[in-house]
C-alpha cells in the first residue's frame, strides 16, 4: 500500500508542479511521472536540509510538490 500511495502523492504532485511551473511542464503524463520522482528528490532534499513538513498526506503533497517543482526546473534546463 505504501507504494502506491508513493505513486499517487507524486503524480499529484507532478500535476501542481505543472501548474506551478507554467510553461516549463512537459505535458500531463511527462509531468505526472516527473513528479513521482520528484517525491523521492523533495524527500531527500528536505533531509538534507533538516527540514520536516511534519508527515501524513498534506505534508507528503507539500514535500513531492517541492521536489517535482525542482526536477522540472533541471529538466527545463535540458529542454532547451
């Protein structure tokens, strides 16, 4: 259950980050799979930072959104 719950928090994530981003997306299911591996990149990054969001769904969303937020950011960088 805890994968697809991965799953589900990042293409919800990948969603916001698309609409977050404006313009540096990459379509619905390019931004959907972006975000689930934002998931594991905002949970690292927040980890390396000491932060916490405090857990549970809403705190999941937040932490995924940061993350695919900035592996849409790199990648627009390549899609130049």
């Amino acid at each position: 259950m805890g994968f697809l719950y991965f799953i589900i928090i990042g293409a919800l994530a990948g969603w916001l980050a698309g609409k977050i981003m404006k313009g540096g997306g990459f379509g619905f299911l390019i931004n959907m799979v972006l975000g689930i591996i934002g998931g594991a990149v905002g949970g690292w990054l927040f980890g390396m930072l000491g932060m916490s969001t405090g857990g549970g769904i809403t705190g999941s969303l937040i932490t995924s959104t940061v993350g695919a937020v900035a592996v849409l950011f790199i990648a627009g960088l390549f899609k130049k």
